[in-house]
C-alpha cells in the first residue's frame, strides 16, 4: 500500500521469513512446554526504505 501513497512513505521493511520462522518455533515450544517457556524479547533485523517523508534536520 505504500506504494500507492504520494509522497512515497518511508517505510521499515522487516525480514518476513525471519519473523515467521521465529513465531513458529516460539509457538512449537509454548505447546511442548507450556509451563516451563519464559517470555523473550527477540529482535528481527530490517532496514529502513527512505521515502519522501523524511529530511535531514539541523
């Protein structure tokens, strides 16, 4: 949809497979042990798609 909107949205784009890959094996372990899996904070790498919504400040 991003691509669709003007100015051209600056976006985040974030590795999908990673993500899904990851959810997926969080969800496996919950069933395989639910009393004993912790909460985690984990981190999927992504890089930042500069659009026409941002300018240098200063």
């Amino acid at each position: 949809m991003a691509k669709m909107v003007s100015p051209k949205l600056t976006t985040w784009q974030q590795n999908s497979e990673e993500l899904g890959r990851i959810a997926a094996e969080q969800l496996i372990e919950r069933i395989e042990h639910p009393r004993t899996t912790l909460p985690r904070h984990i981190t999927v790498k992504g890089r930042l798609l500069e659009g026409e919504t941002v300018r240098q400040l200063g």
